[in-house]
C-alpha cells in the first residue's frame, strides 16, 4: 500500500494552547452507522451508567478514509476505573469489524467518568483523556464534557505515549518472540509501527508548538529534528501502512528502534510519569 500524506499538524493559538480540531459535522455515511451501533452496544452493556459517548481521530476531524481508517471511541462511565465491565468489549468490537467492513478496527476505551472530571486528575492518563475530549473527540452520546475541560499545551503533560511506551515495546517484543502467525505479526507490527511514530512525536512536539497523531506528519516533524534517524522513522512509517508478516523481521526492527526511543524518552522525559505534577 502507498504511503500518503493524509492529516494534518494541529496548531496551537495565539496563548499556545493546542486548538480544537473536530466537528461533528463531520460525522457522514459510512461512518455513522458503525458510531450509532457503538452508542447501542455501551447502553445494552452500562445502561444509566453512560455519562458519554465520544468519537475520535480521523472520523470527527473529517479526514476519515474507507479501507485505511479505523474507529476510536471512548465511554465515560460512572464509577471506579476497576469496577466498569469490559470483559465484553474485544467480541463486541471483532463482531462490529465483521460488520462494517469498510473501517480496519472498532475501538472502545471505558474510563471512569469521576477521574476524567477531577482537577488534578489521579494518574497522567487522565489528563491525556482530558485533553482528548478537549480537543479531538465528538460527543456521540450523553452529555458533552469537552467545553468544561482545561486546555492544554503541547509538551510532556499530553505524551501519552512516552508514557506507555516502555510497557507496549516489552509486550510486543514478547509476542513477537513467541512466534506469532503471519496475520498476528502484521497486527503487531502495525500497532508498533504506529506508536513509534507517535512517541517520536511527542520527543518533538513542543518544538513544533503543534500536535497530531497523523503518522505522515508524526514522520515529517520528527525528521525535522533527528534528520539522522530519518530513514528508520520512513520505515516504521511504511511499516505501518504496510506491515510485514515475518516476526524476525519485525522483532529486529522493533528491538533496534524501541531502544533508541526508550534512550530518548528518558532524556526528555525524566520524570517516568509525564505531566504528573
């Protein structure tokens, strides 16, 4: 598949805090009907407990492709974190994948509507779920919180994925040295290429006083700051599009990239848990 220069950088305005970039306009067939099946599925599941449902990324921003796109979505739930019910979440998203084919993968993240509300937040997550519902989710369902939320600049406080990213490279590499099947390498392959290039984003973001989660652009601003690793952020880049089904191929890249990065993250990133205070 080509590598294409779909998305955008989000800029900040003019007291630098990042701007908001959806609409919910912007949520048309096809991508309507798999977002009201979402919404049915978390009611049947949580019932009165919904305090919201919300749509991310590509689909509210309007840059949503058939066949390359997939479907973020996160429910506020009331109640603790522990507590909510998610043992039904990974058959009910395979089942919705069967179904609308159209999309590469159905997402839905509960988190506890109490600790996404709280100021301070009780773990950097949070704050990055804040920022999300601030500035790049559409209220699908229940009550639209995002106008209630603080702003954020780019900078430590929103890297999320440094903050996981120690934990993902070591599952990954794990299953990865398990000797997965051809289909289960490229899913592997495909989620950590992605994140890849969103941590080397975020090591550069509050230079570029911009944020994206596009991959494109999540390449191109970091090569802006490390021309010297260029050539292995293109190909994690097409890695992503494109990912390979030979888990030593993938494992060496993998291996070689994330240890560099996790080198990165500790330089830029002293505190282990970005934005807490």
């Amino acid at each position: 598949m080509e590598v294409r220069r779909i998305g955008r950088l989000v800029p900040v305005d003019n007291e630098g805090y990042v701007v908001r970039d959806v609409d919910a306009a912007n949520i048309r067939p096809p991508w309507d009907a798999p977002l009201s099946a979402v919404v049915e599925a978390c009611l049947e599941r949580w019932g009165g407990n919904v305090h919201g449902i919300y749509v991310r990324g590509s689909v509210p921003r309007g840059l949503a492709v058939e066949g390359v796109s997939d479907i973020d979505c996160y429910a506020l739930v009331r109640g603790r974190q522990f507590e909510i019910d998610t043992a039904w979440i990974e058959a009910k998203c395979h089942a919705l994948d069967a179904r609308f084919t159209f999309q590469t993968g159905v997402e839905i993240v509960p988190f506890s509507l109490e600790a996404t509300r709280a100021s301070p937040p009780p773990h950097p997550m949070y704050r990055f779920v804040q920022f999300s519902l601030a500035t790049n989710c559409v209220c699908i369902h229940g009550e639209d919180l995002s106008a209630k939320l603080p702003r954020f600049r780019p900078g430590p406080e929103i890297a999320v994925r440094a903050l996981n990213f120690p934990s993902e490279l070591r599952q990954t590499v794990e299953r990865l040295g398990s000797a997965p099947d051809a289909a289960e390498t490229r899913r592997l392959c495909a989620g950590m290429m992605k994140r890849i290039l969103r941590t080397g984003f975020e090591l550069v973001m509050e230079r570029e006083q911009a944020y994206t989660r596009d991959l494109y652009f999540c390449y191109e601003a970091f090569a802006r700051h490390y021309p010297d690793r260029e050539r292995e952020m293109r190909r994690a880049l097409e890695l992503a599009v494109a990912p390979s089904g030979d888990p030593r191929e993938v494992l060496a890249f993998v291996s070689e990239a994330g240890i560099w990065l996790l080198e990165q993250i500790a330089e830029a990133f002293p505190d282990p848990r970005p934005g807490s205070a």
